[in-house]
C-alpha cells in the first residue's frame, strides 16, 4: 500500500502520526495463542454459559416476582415470562441452582483461558481502526466485564462476603441481562467465524501432538498470532489439559456440596455446603445457612406459649400438642438454598392443604407464612399449587426426631422444589388467600 492511499479508512497522514504516537506496547510471543485455540474455548463458553444463564433466570422465577418477593421486585423491561414454579420433580430447584452456581465456578478457569488467548486484542494499536471496530470493541468491554462482574460477586455471595456494599440480588440480575446482551451479540458475530476456525485442524490431531512438534498457527490476520513467536514450552494438548484440569479441580473442590454424602466435605471451596447444625451425627446434623441465635428470636417464644396461627375463613390458633394430634405425613425432600448447597431429609408433620381446610380455605389461591424472626426472609408466600402439594408441609419432626432449633423448632415450611429461603423456618402464622 502506498503512503498515499488510505488505511482503514484513516488518511495515510493520520495514519503515520498513529504510528508515530505508538506507546510502549507488550510483545506477545506466546506460539499457542492462535484462533483455533480461542474458538476451542470459546464452543466450551457458549454452551457451558448457556446454561447459567438459563439456570440462573429460572431461579429468579422460583422465587415467585409474581408474589412480589423476587429480587428485585420491580424490573421494567427485564420482567420475564412469569410461571407458577412447579412442586414436581421435587428435587427441581436442587438441580438447576446446583448447575448455575456449580457449573459458573468451573467454567472460571476457561473464562479466565480464554481472556488470557486473546489478550493481544486488547493492546493493539491503534485500539480501533473503523467505526465497526469501535462498536465491537464497546460490545467486548459490555462482554468482559459483565461476567467479570457475575463471576465476583457470584462467588462472594457463596461466601457471605458483601463487600461491594450494594444489593447482590439486584446487580446480579441487572449485570446478568447486560452479560445476556452483549453474549448474544458477539455470538452472532464471532459464531460463523469460529466454526470455520475449529474446521481448519483436527482436535484429535493436536491432542496427539507433542512439545516438540507443537508449531504457531497460521497468521489469520485476526491479531491472535505473535509476529515473532517464541519456543514453546507447552504443547497444546498440555495447554487445554491444564485448563480442563483447573475445571475438574473446581468442579472436585465444589461438587460435594449439591451431591453431598460422602462427597460433602470436600466442597472446601463452598463452606456453606458443609457448615451444619450439629456435629453429633444426629438426625438433625446436615447443613444450615441461619441459625437460631443469629435469628435474634427470644428463646421463651419458642417454649410452651408457642402457638401457629392459622389465618383464613375460620382463624384458629394450635399449639404443638394439636399439632401433633392431627394426621401426619412423612415426605424426603430436599432443601437447596441459592449459595448452591442441597441436602435431602425426611420431614414430618402435617399437610399444608390440610391446615387450609382447617382455617376454611380448602382452595387457596396462595398462602403467607411468617416468621418469628424479623428481617426481609421473616415471610415467605406460596402458591395455590405449592400449598395443595400433597407432600408440603407444616414440619414438626425431621428424620424422626424434634426439629433442631437451628432447623427451626417448633416447626418449620417445607415445601418440595422450593428456595430454601422460601421454606420458613420458626413459623408464627399462616395465612390463606382465598382468590
């Protein structure tokens, strides 16, 4: 090209003044780095974050924004097409909370992989070329940092850790949208291009291919490629080995806390998952996200004087010995709290539709149950169908003995595929709706 004719749209002029202003840049010379590699990891993020993103919008609609308890309640044009979250398969929430909070911490090694391939990108010069390049660049900046942002705070609500001073929930959802955005976008452009990359060399070829023979990739023009490479000192079978490694040690080191068993001390990296309210080995050892002192409630108001109200057509007030007095049921079901952690138990006590039927509300439209303790999770409400579910309870017992305090003696909500935040623990009353 002549020093006349122009580049990239800029006036040879212009152009030489650019380059003349070129700062101290790095030199990446690293031989791996190539787009076969990137569109690699690029195929594993597209279908591993996928599914966070459903898994993670499923969640929001679990916690009822319909009963105005979701967070944030009021999301204007980010409403979603809103469901009555079903009772069945009753181990439903474990699932899909269990891969959202599972698989967004695996797939942090590839993330971090992938940011690493493409990191010359971020230092070229000039940093745009053309107006679509602008474009792009800003829809990578949405891209880059929005799943920064979810993968931080992500892992500091795993730990109870809200140093950033601001509603989680909330800019979780909204960072999760702005994710959504630019993910979308640069699919739609990159996806083609990366199809054609990945059909340009044999995965199984370069898993077979040594150190010694492990050679730079084509220059593309796509800026991945070092103009001077250096030996390599890793293949790239030992490259993406490294990064499934990394995936399977998180993976290894979290797991446990969803599958629990004999798997759940390993979750060392999810506390939370192993955190429980006796460690006697006892009916009432599994985990516990709150306990009963740091509830705040007085202890004398779960005592003798305790009473449930039922609120409906007919109020009643029942102490434990009515309770107990009524039929019983027994279910095993889970309970899956948002950090990601799950443990199934078997539950006791009566039906929730029959306490409907008692307080005059054979057919409630949904139900409120509040808490002793006070604090934005004191109350929790249930649908029509989450009521009536034949294995939704009011429990008094828990693998056939007393609930523990920490479980939330005298009696406690549990309801199957429920929240764990929504299945209220030291239940005061009940209250029916009637449509």
């Amino acid at each position: 090209m002549s020093s006349t004719e122009p580049e990239y749209g800029f006036p040879a002029p212009l152009w030489r003044a650019i380059e003349r202003a070129r700062p101290p840049l790095p030199r990446w010379r690293s031989p791996l780095r190539g787009p076969w590699l990137t569109s690699v990891m690029g195929v594993v993020l597209l279908v591993g974050l996928a599914l966070v993103i459903v898994t993670g919008l499923l969640s929001y609609i679990a916690y009822g924004p319909q009963l105005g308890q979701a967070i944030p309640p009021d999301v204007g044009a980010l409403r979603l097409p809103i469901f009555d979250w079903p009772t069945r398969p009753s181990w439903l929430y474990r699932l899909t909370q269990g891969v959202h909070v599972g698989l967004g911490m695996v797939l942090v090694p590839v993330v971090l992989a992938k940011l690493w391939s493409v990191l010359p990108k971020l230092f070229a010069w000039p940093p745009v070329r053309s107006i679509a390049q602008v474009l792009e660049r800003l829809s990578l900046l949405l891209l880059v940092g929005s799943i920064l942002f979810e993968i931080v705070t992500g892992l500091l609500n795993i730990q109870y850790d809200y140093v950033f001073g601001f509603s989680f929930y909330a800019a979780h959802y909204t960072g999760a949208w702005i994710f959504i955005g630019a993910f979308v976008a640069h699919v739609a452009l990159k996806l083609p291009r990366a199809v054609r990359t990945l059909r340009s060399r044999s995965l199984r070829t370069e898993l077979r291919t040594p150190l010694a023979a492990t050679l730079p990739e084509d220059d593309d023009g796509s800026g991945l490629v070092a103009e001077h490479p250096a030996r390599p000192t890793m293949s790239r079978r030992g490259a993406l080995a490294l990064v499934g490694g990394g995936a399977l040690l998180v993976a290894g080191l979290s797991v446990g806390q969803t599958v629990g068993g004999l798997l759940r001390p390993t979750a060392l990296l999810l506390p939370r998952g192993r955190t429980t309210a006796a460690a006697d080995g006892g009916p009432n050892d599994f985990p516990v996200n709150r306990t009963f002192v740091s509830s705040g409630i007085d202890v004398t108001s779960t005592g003798d004087g305790w009473r449930v109200e039922l609120a409906g057509a007919h109020p009643r007030q029942l102490d434990g010995t009515a309770l107990a007095a009524l039929p019983q049921h027994t279910a095993q079901l889970p309970i899956a709290c948002v950090e990601g952690w799950s443990t199934v138990q078997t539950w006791s006590g009566v039906r929730l539709r029959d306490l409907a039927a008692l307080a005059g509300v054979p057919e409630p439209a949904s139900a409120l149950v509040s808490s002793l303790e006070e604090g934005p999770f004191a109350r929790a409400a249930l649908t029509s169908g989450q009521v009536l579910d034949p294995d939704s309870l009011l429990a008094l017992r828990v693998n056939g003995a007393e609930l523990g305090l920490d479980h939330g003696y005298p009696a406690r909500v549990i309801v199957p595929a429920l929240p764990g935040v929504h299945c209220t623990k030291w239940v005061r009353s009940i209250e029916f709706r009637s449509a």
